[in-house]
C-alpha cells in the first residue's frame, strides 16, 4: 500500500495502472475510519484491480467551523486499518494540492430539488461543498468505479445526479449501512458519544424498522410524526428531522405505496453530535448501484 499526497504523484501512478488495462475503484473518506468505511473498500476490492481511498477532511462541507475544528482525525491509525483491507493507494492530501489558488472547482449545478430537503435544511452550503470535492477527486482519480455509502443517502444521490449531469464514465456503487451490534449506524462522530449514549442511540434504527415494518398500514405523515414523537422522548435526544420521501426525487411523498422507491431518513442530535441514518422503503428490482 502506498500512500501519497500530491496530485501528480497520484495520477502518474494511476496512468500506470490503466495503460496495463487495471481497473480503479475509488472510496473518498474523511478518515477516523471504520467498518462502514472499509466496506466500502472491500466492495472495492472485489470489483476493481485497484483500490484507491482518499482521506480529506473537506473544509467547503462543513456549515459549522466548530464541526470541522472537532473533527476526528487519525491518520496513522488509519493507515494500519486500510493496510489490512486490500487497499493499494491511500490519497491523503493537503488543502492547497485539492483547492490550488489558481484552479476554480466550485460547481454550479442545479441538483433539481435534491438538495434542498432533510440535511439541505439544516446544513446550507453542505451539499455544494460535498459536489465541489467529489467532481475534484473524481477529475484527479479518473475511476471506473466510485463507492459510496447508503448511510448518507442523500449525498449518494446527489452525486449520482451530478454524474449524470457531467456524463462522467465513473459509475456510482452503494454500500449498504453498517452497523453497531446494537442496530446504531456507524460513523466517525460516534467516538465523541459517552458509552451510555452509544446504547441509547440504537433507538433511531428501532424507530426506522418500526416505519418499515408499518409503511404500508399508516399515511407517510402519520408515521413521520410518531417517530419525531418517539425520538423526541427518548433521553438526551433533539430530533431535527424524520422524513419519508421518495427516492429517486427525495420529496416527501403521501403514501409509500405510491412511489417504487421509497425512504425514510432522519437526523437526531445526541451529546452535541449529530447522528444521521436511514432505510429503504422501498426499492425497484432492477435497480443496479447498490451493492449486495
Ligand atoms: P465520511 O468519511 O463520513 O465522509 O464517509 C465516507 C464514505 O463512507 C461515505 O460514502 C459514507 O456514506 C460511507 N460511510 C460512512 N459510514 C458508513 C456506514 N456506517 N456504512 C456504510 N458506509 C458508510
């Protein structure tokens, strides 16, 4: 495993492999990394010759600058972690080799609506910076194959938007969500948790599978409101949202019945850290960005 961190170095590595025909599969990450991580790199891994992650925590995403300030990072651990899971190339760059002063890569695409609902309320501006880094590392990598995972469904969704919409060759693969043993999706911000905490938090997946289980018996709206009620009660939580939405427009919908592809995504601030997670309603046989 090498890891590098200029661009150049990065690309003349990766020519290297795609004259001798290899194929590239591509992870972006912000490091402080985990089992939801390295599926990703393990889907990777089983569909590409090489495996390409990138750890950068991405200034232009974060609405807060508290939020970017606490932001774990852990480098050297990292390193280990994806040492052991087939990755072949760590990008780890510095700011100015991502954003050089002399190179514009802010985006100016309309998402169509897709941004502007469930995390786009809360967090202006973060899914322009989200498009803004992936498009960059995207233009540096050149991969077959992008992975990404179902945990943040919405910004899986803008960028398959966005690739559409720059006619990329890159195709998009979904990693479903990893889990704690206790249901709670993973995530980097989940260290900042006290222990008690962690177990409190499996109550956003319960209320998840509940309206899973009960998508067809009650109205969207109804379900919506008892699991705002439901998190709302439960100790040290302060929902911000729980939306059911179709899947493909990610506008609230009516009934789940209604759209072929249907899901409920909510975010829950515990201990001041905010916790983001989601299911599939409802998904179309055919559809082939996730991996199984
Ligand atoms: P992050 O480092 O938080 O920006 O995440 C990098 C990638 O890992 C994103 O595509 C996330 O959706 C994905 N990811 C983060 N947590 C999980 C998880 N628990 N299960 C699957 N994918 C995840």
């Amino acid at each position: 495993m090498k890891t590098i961190t200029t661009v150049l170095e990065l690309q003349n590595l990766i020519r290297s492999y795609m004259d001798n025909g290899r194929t590239v599969g591509f992870a972006p990450t912000m490091g402080a990394l985990h089992n939801g991580h390295m599926a990703l790199m393990n889907a990777s891994a089983a569909e590409n010759d090489i495996t390409v992650c990138s750890i950068f925590v991405n200034p232009t995403q974060f609405n807060e600058s508290s939020d970017l300030e606490k932001y774990p990072r852990t480098l050297d651990k990292d390193q280990k972690l994806l040492k052991n899971n087939k990755v072949d190339i760590v990008f780890a760059p510095h700011t100015t080799e991502v954003y050089p002063e002399d190179l514009d890569t802010t985006l100016s695409i309309d998402f169509n609506g897709l941004d502007s609902e469930m995390e786009g309320e809360f967090r202006p501006g973060h899914f322009a910076g989200v498009a803004q880094v992936v498009k960059r590392l995207v233009d540096i990598v050149t991969p077959d194959n992008l992975y990404m995972g179902q945990k943040d469904f919405q910004q899986f969704s803008i960028i398959q938007y966005m690739l559409n919409h720059i006619d990329s060759k890159t195709k998009l693969r979904v990693v479903p969500i990893i889990r704690e043993s206790n249901g709670l999706a993973m995530s980097s911000r989940n260290m900042r948790l006290s222990a008690s905490m962690k177990e409190t938090a499996k109550e956003i997946y319960k209320v998840l599978k509940y309206v899973k289980r009960n998508k067809y018996r009650e109205n969207a709206r109804n379900l919506e409101s008892y699991a705002m009620q439901r998190l709302a009660k439960t100790d040290g939580f302060k929902p911000e949202y729980f939306t059911i939405a179709d899947g493909y427009t990610l506008q609230k919908i009516d009934r789940v019945k209604d759209s072929e592809y249907a899901v409920a995504c909510t975010a829950v601030w515990a201990e001041g850290v905010r916790l983001i997670d989601n299911i599939i309603l409802r998904k179309p046989r055919k559809m082939d960005i996730f991996v199984k």
